[in-house]
C-alpha cells in the first residue's frame, strides 16, 4: 500500500536510493561489521572457535550428567597404570597385575562369606567371572588353581632365564678382567638360549593372563572400551573419564572467573576513565597496590586463607562451620581479586580516550546522565576489549589452576588437569606418561584456541595490535 | 632526577604500608593458635599461646609491631623457632637469583634475537613457523615443561651418559669445598660448577617456558617499530640492513625491552616458585610456600614486604633507565 503512493512520486527517488546506500554503508548485522567479518576470515580462528564451543557443550553434558559420571571418575576401571590404545605393558606390569587380579579372588575365597564377596571382586566393568556362568565356588577356586599354576610356571621360566642372562654377565665381566675378548662362540650360544628362553618366558605369560582372562572376561561393551582407551592411573582410574571431567572443572573455573573478573575490572576501569578525579586515583591506586606484588603471591595467599576460612553462617548452599576447602571457592577468590586488574588496567585507557570522543560529547549535550553514558556508550564501546580478555583471562585461569593444584591449594574432590599432572610426576620418573600426555592435551587443545582466538579478535578489533 | 627518585619513593610508600596491612588481615582471618598446640588443648594453654605468638594484640598494635621492628626482621619465625626471620629468609635469596637472573637474562637475549629474525622475515615461513611454535609453547603448562624436563634432562641423561649432569633436586654453590688450597679462581670455578650442575637445568626450563611469550612480545615490538618513518629512512639512505636493524630499531626498541625486563624482574623472584618447589632448591618461593602453608606469619609477611620492595623500586629504576637510554625522557 504504501509504495504505490510512492512510485507515483518521482521525487521520492533519490531519498530512496539515499536510504538505500545509506543502508549498505552502515551495516547493522552482527556479522556485516568489519571487525566480525575479518575475524570470521580467519580460518584457524573459526575452527577455534569450533572447539570452544565442543569444549563448553561437553561441559554442559557433564553437568547434566550429574554425581554418577563425578563417581565413575573416581572409583577404578582397571588395574593400574595401564597403558592407552590397547597397548601392552610391559612384562613386569604385566604380571603384576596379573598377580593382583588373583589375589583379590584368594582373598574373597577366604573371607568369612565367600559368595557374597566374590560378588564384589573386580572393577567397575572389569569383573570376576558371575558364580553361577562359572560353575559355583568350586570351579573358581579351580580356575585360580590352575591360574597359580600358570604363574608358577612363568617364574620358573623367568629364574631360568635370569640364570642364563647372569651366566653371559660373568663370561663378559670375567673376559674383561683378564684383558681378552670373550670367547664369541660361547657367547652366540648363550645369546641363542637366552632368546629361546625369552620366548618361552613370554608363552608362559600368555598363558598366564588366558588363565586370569577365565577369571575376568575381557568386558566387550564399549563404555569399557572408552574408558581404558587413554590408560588408567595408579589407581586404575579411568584417564579419558578423569580428563573428560576436568573439561567441566576448567570450562566452570574459567568462565565464572573471567566473567566476574572481565565485568568487575571493566566497570571499574570504565568508571575511572570515564570519571577521572577521585574515582580514577581510587581505582589506579587499587590495582597499582595489587600489582605491586606478583600475582602468584596473591593466588596462593588468598587461596591458602579462603580454603581453611569456615562459613560464619549458612550461605549459597554451605552450611555454617563447613570449611571452603572442599569447594572451589577460594580458587574463585584467588583468581577474580587477581585478575580483575589487567581488564581493568585496558578499559580504563580506552574509556579516557572515548571519553573525549563525538559521539560522548553529543549525549552529554543531550542531556544523558553520566551512568547512562557509561553504560550506553563507554561500555559497549569496550566490548572488544572485553572480549580479547576474556579470553586471555580464560587461559591464564586454566594455567594458573594447574600451578596451584600441584601447589596442594586448587581443586579438591573432582578431577582436573591440574590434578592430573600433578598426580603424574611420580609416574613420569617410572617411564609411565599416559597421564602426563592425556591432560596435556586436553588442556592443550583448548589452550590453543583460546589463544588463537584472543589472537584473531585483536587482529580484527584491536587497531594498535601487531600481527 | 634525584628529587624525581625520592618523590617516586615517598609516593610509593602508602601503596607498600597496605599491602603489607592487607597481608596480615588476610592472613590472620584464620587463627593461626591452633596449628602451634597439640590436640585437645585447654583454654589456659591457648591463651598462653596467643600471647607468645603475640595474636592476642589489637590488629593495629601488630601493625605498628611489624614495622617497629624493621619488617619483622628481628623477630623470631613461628615455625622454624629456633631461627629469627632474618636467618630464614636472607640465605634464601641466593638461590633465587642463581636461577631467576639467568633465566631472565637468557630469554631475554634469545627472545629479542628471535623476534629480530621473525620480525626480518615477517610473513614468511619462517616467521610463520616462529609463532606457531611460541602459540604451541604457550600452550602447554609450566608444571608439564618441569615434569618431562627433569625427567629427561636429569633422570634419562644421568643413565644415559653414566654420570649425573644435572641433579635431580637440591642447591649446593660448593664454594671451597673440593678445592686443596683454594684461591679465587678455583672458587669461581667451583661455584659455576655448582651453579651448572644445580641450576642450569632450572634455568633451560625456565627459560623454554618464557620463551614463547617473550619471541611472541618483541616481535611485535620490533614490527611496530619497523614500519615507523625512521627506519625508512633510514634504509633510503642507504644503510644495510644489519645495520638498521640493531644500530636504529633495537636502539629504539630499547624502552619497551627494558619495561618488559623491569616488569618480570620482581616476578621472577617468585616466578621460579614451581621450580624451586620441584627442584627442592632453597629459594625465596620455597621458603614463603612452606612458611605460609604452616602459618609462620612473621616470614611470610616478610618475604610479602621484601617482595613489594623490589617491585616499587623497580619500577622507579625502570623510569630513571628510560630516561638514560631515550634522551626525549624527561623525569619531572
């Protein structure tokens, strides 16, 4: 209706056309402005972006998941130290573990009510063999006959083979303190033996873990599968399991942080630039008296004071008297009264320089009030600014999460990276580095693309930045 | 310049005063009596405690105590009591620096040297593959770095070569110690030895985490300085390009160079916490951690003031040091 009066008015037309090319110069959609367009150019970025967002929805899964996948995190899966993919470890863990896996069944067999306890031998998934499919009490205890047997044998195989290895040392040894070559025939003869042995030795640990696999089926579905997929620790925890949980610890640590550190910082560095006078020398003295000891002080100080501080009174879900150290408040603590101070620090420069800016001035001269323009105007000018730190403050939350868990001050009762690693320094000296390696590369993947996130929002938003 | 110093200093001194107040509230949010008794202590006994430990005094009074009695050097330590603050916390200076100066130093060099490179070849592969490989670097945890770095570096090589390189904890300078007759020379020599086989290892590890951020940093300097108008000129007038880069942009590159070293200067003193801690070297970050996780209140509070100390007067040094490399500079 309205276009027909329109197109009979040939002088409507250039205001149309106007309106028109008005309309493509000053794009409205988030997506057309120029920073976003040349973020979303950024291929690395975007796929970065991509796992960002993987990363927060398996957090959300895991949240949804509730206290059952927080339990199976932490009750074993496995024998310990298990290496990932399959892989075997070596013949000493081996037989180890072989060795455990039938001492639990001889000890259930001797408990005062051996159906009953026999029922509970086995991990998660990873059971003793059901009574019944088995054939009662009797053929278990026939089976870990047979299963001894097989271990008995290995060591006779072993010592025999340890014999041989000892007798070329001394052949060796004794060559070398007369000041001769060893004789070489003995020697290939020897070294012929001990490979026959070695292989013998390895039968017999085949044999040994068919005999213990009678006891334990190899569970077929695949949640077990997934869950030693990674390998397990010296608990026999699941890896994959623990590290997949720590995504919920770390996405939950890193965005309550940075969110309250980023709006904390930014208000208040809005405010001092914004205002100037009193506000500004408040706020500038604050953060120059916060960073004027290292920020690592500040963490564990704070983290060291909020974990043993007991509730006064009942507040946010904690009962009175409950000590905070069970919960992840004082790393809370310790990273926003920290980390507030670098977001703070930026706004503070960018409000003074908008504060001098048109468009500031022309909502003055209209009479807006100095909150409105603060939050109008200043803030939303800032986004980008918000946006780059959080990031930055998302990863350092992350790295410095690490720090103090193995400084014994971050995350209690629920696996994290951090932990992980932490765990895993005794394991590293013993060559063992499944643990290492899995929580490294969690924490790598997602460390990675918040950096290179941070990196493409400043290319495309940050005019001052180099790349 | 002088009056500039004394004027920083004067200014400097509230910001000192309350962090060291903030610290002391902070800490004594806790009771710290109770980590001192052994169970089920009576009431008498408790407050015989806070007498002795000086807790039972109004907050202010504590305040003006620690002052009094010159950061509470004087005092003696809660938790190691036979010793005062003084002979707990000055012997563990040492060690600090042996690993955080040569760190500091080291990365620096190397990080500027690397981002001249990158900064020379920007956008080329190899620029490309420099800041992928900080990016990566970045990416992977201190604690990682310190765990597979003793692993191999002090564990593996040690089986490897037969003889242990590099110790697996512990810090021993070893000045004198196996020298007949020694003079200075042999000294200097023993105590590098020490240092080597204690702290080199710490060091490279340090220095491989620091990396990627400090290449990462003065690249970017470099960068921006490249594009300025000076250094067309100077490349028009015909000067070679070793020579533009070192004698005209790493001159001017100086003062964020120098911002950026001032400013981890007081980091790194606690900065090599995590590696102290692994490497059971006696540093000011083991000593504060162990203090402070057993409520020793005077070292910790001293170790905070020594800490906020350096940081103010570094931060003084690094405007006099402006002003002696970029004579535009003027200290008012």
């Amino acid at each position: 209706m309205a276009s027909e009066p329109r197109a009979s008015k040939p002088d409507d037309q250039p205001t149309d056309l106007l309106a028109a090319r008005a309309g493509a110069a000053r794009p409205t959609g988030f997506f057309d402005q120029p920073g976003v367009r040349k973020f979303m150019k950024n291929k690395p970025a975007v796929v970065s972006l991509g796992i960002i967002a993987v990363f927060f929805v398996a957090a959300i899964l895991i949240v949804a998941g509730g206290d059952s996948l927080l339990r199976l995190a932490g009750s074993p899966v496995a024998p310990a130290n298990l290496p990932g993919f399959g892989i075997k470890p070596d013949r000493e863990t081996r037989v180890t573990h072989a060795d455990e896996l039938l001492g639990k069944v001889e000890r259930a067999l001797e408990a005062r009510e051996p159906e009953s306890a026999l029922a509970d031998v086995g991990f998660e998934q990873y059971r003793l063999v059901d009574l019944e499919t088995a054939g009662g009490i009797e053929a278990i205890e026939a089976m870990l006959e047979a299963a001894y047997e097989a271990l008995d044998d290995f060591d006779d195989d072993l010592i025999a083979y340890e014999d041989v290895l000892f007798e070329r040392d001394d052949v060796v040894d004794d060559a070398a303190d007369e000041g001769v070559e060893p004789d070489a025939e003995v020697l290939a003869e020897l070294d012929a033996e001990l490979l026959q042995l070695d292989a013998a030795v390895g039968e017999r640990l085949v044999t040994l873990e068919e005999r213990v696999a009678e006891l334990y089926p190899r569970p077929t579905s695949l949640a077990y599968e997934a869950s030693v997929l990674l390998g397990t620790d010296r608990q026999g925890r699941s890896l994959s399991l623990r590290a997949v949980y720590a995504i919920k610890t770390a996405v939950q640590i890193g965005v309550v942080t940075s969110v309250i550190a980023v709006l904390f910082g930014g208000v208040l560095g809005a405010a001092a630039g914004y205002f100037g006078g009193i506000i500004d020398h408040a706020v500038v003295w604050l953060y120059s008296t916060i960073s004027a000891i290292p920020y690592l002080i500040w963490l564990i100080v704070i983290a060291f004071v909020a974990r043993e501080y007991q509730m006064p009174f009942a507040f946010l879900g904690l009962e009175e008297g409950q000590s905070l150290g069970q919960t992840l408040i004082p790393v809370y603590a310790a990273f926003i009264l920290t980390f507030w101070v670098g977001p703070c620090r930026v706004i503070r420069g960018e409000a003074l320089k908008i504060r001098g800016l048109d468009y500031v001035q022309s909502a003055v001269s209209v009479g807006a009030s100095a909150n409105r323009i603060l939050v109008k105007h200043v803030l939303p000018n800032t986004a980008y600014l918000l946006f780059i730190n959080f990031s930055l403050l998302f990863v350092g939350a992350i790295k410095a999460e690490v720090i103090l868990s193995f400084l014994g001050l971050g995350v209690q009762g629920q696996p994290s990276w951090g932990i992980m690693i932490r765990d895993s320094k005794d394991e590293v000296i013993a060559g063992f580095f499944w643990q290492i390696g899995t929580a490294t590369a969690f924490m790598f993947v997602l460390v990675l693309a918040f950096n290179t996130v941070s990196d493409a929002l400043q290319d495309a938003f940050d005019p001052k930045h180099v790349g | 310049m002088w009056s500039y110093v004394v004027r920083r200093i004067l200014y400097n001194i509230p910001i000192f005063v309350v962090i060291i107040v903030v610290v002391m509230a902070m800490l004594r949010i806790n009771d710290p009596t109770f980590a001192y008794l052994g169970k089920n202590p009576t009431p008498e006994q408790i407050e015989a405690k806070r007498v002795e430990l000086g807790v039972d005094q109004p907050f202010f009074v504590q305040v003006w105590d620690f002052f009094a009695s010159g950061f509470g050097l004087g005092e003696r330590s809660w938790y190691a009591e036979s010793r005062t603050v003084d002979a707990v916390v000055l012997p563990a200076i040492l060690p600090s620096l042996a690993i955080t100066l040569p760190a500091l130093a080291l990365s620096t060099t190397l990080g500027v040297c690397i981002g001249l490179i990158s900064a020379a070849n920007r956008g080329r592969v190899l620029d490309r593959a420099l800041v992928f490989l900080a990016v990566i670097g970045m990416s992977i945890s201190f604690l990682v770095f310190i765990i597979i770095g003793q692993y191999f570096g002090a564990y593996r090589l040690s089986e490897w070569l037969g003889v242990e390189v590099f110790a697996v904890r512990g810090f021993d300078l070893g000045v004198g110690d196996d020298v007949e007759s020694p003079n200075v020379l042999q000294h200097i020599a023993a105590a590098f030895g020490g240092w080597a086989h204690y702290c080199l290892l710490p060091v490279l590890i340090s220095v491989v985490v620091t990396l990627g951020y400090d290449t990462r940093f003065y690249r970017s300097v470099i960068v921006e300085q490249s594009t300025s108008d000076y250094i067309r000129t100077a490349r028009a007038k015909g000067a070679s390009e070793t020579r533009v880069m070192v004698k005209h942009l790493l001159r001017n590159a100086l003062i964020p160079i120098i911002t950026r070293v001032m400013i981890t200067l007081p980091f790194v003193v606690v900065g090599s916490l995590l590696l102290e801690i692994y490497f059971s070297v006696p540093g000011m970050g083991q000593t504060l951690l162990t203090h402070m996780t057993n409520k020793d209140f005077p070292v910790t509070q001293t170790i905070v003031a020594l800490l906020a100390a350096i940081f103010i007067l570094s931060n003084i040094l690094t405007d006099v040091l402006y002003a002696i490399v970029d004579p535009r500079v003027r200290l008012k």
